[in-house]
C-alpha cells in the first residue's frame, strides 16, 4: 500500500474529501480512461488475472492522476498517445510524467513547483 493510498484509506478524512475523490475519478475517467480504453487493451496477462485486476489498475490511474487538474490530463493524455507504441494500457506512471510535464509547462512562472500532486 503506497503513502497516498493509506491516506485515502484513513477514516480521519476531512468531511467532503469522498466528493474530491469523486471528481477526480470522474476527471481520470473522462480524460485518461474511457480515450485509453478506447485506443489500447488491457495489458496482458491470463484472461482470468486480467479481470481481477482490471480495478485494481484503474484505480491505480485515479490513484496517481486524480490530483491534476482537467487542462492537465488532457495534454498528458495526448502526449502519452503520441508517444506509447505498445497495443496495451501505457502504465500510469507514464501518464503521471506526462501530467507533471504538463502541470510543469501550463503553470505560470514561478508555480510549477506547486503544479504537481506529489509536492502538495
């Protein structure tokens, strides 16, 4: 279990922190997941892996996306797109160096530092 996935599993959240979750999965969703699932398949492994998993790795996508925001994803999400040649899922941490690259060129001088969730 990472650092970030015990915190979201902690029952000290701040009141309202399930809707934050809730937007940033719908974010994940609507700029990383439905164009991924659409373009490539899911990565290989025995049929019967792939279905167990198959939550488990999207979750790991919100997981490690969910704190960019919408301007974000979408330009990680045609970078990764350019650039994975593989007919399966690019990891999600291709998807996070695209999105603090992203967060890194779309931030105003002086706050790229602040851009990234995992400096936050």
């Amino acid at each position: 279990m990472t650092d970030r996935t015990a915190r979201a599993a902690s029952p000290a959240q701040p009141a309202g922190s399930a809707g934050l979750q809730t937007d940033a999965r719908a974010r994940v969703e609507a700029h990383i997941l439905k164009p991924m699932q659409r373009t490539y398949e899911v990565p290989p492994g025995p049929a019967e892996y792939n279905r167990h998993r198959r939550a488990a790795l999207v979750d790991g996508y919100v997981d490690a996306l969910g704190g960019f925001p919408e301007a974000v994803l979408k330009a990680a999400w045609e970078q990764v797109r350019r650039t994975h040649s593989g007919w399966w899922w690019p990891p999600a941490g291709l998807f996070l160096a695209a999105a603090e690259n992203a967060a890194k060129a779309l931030a105003p001088a002086g706050r790229a530092a602040k851009s990234s969730p995992r400096n936050r």
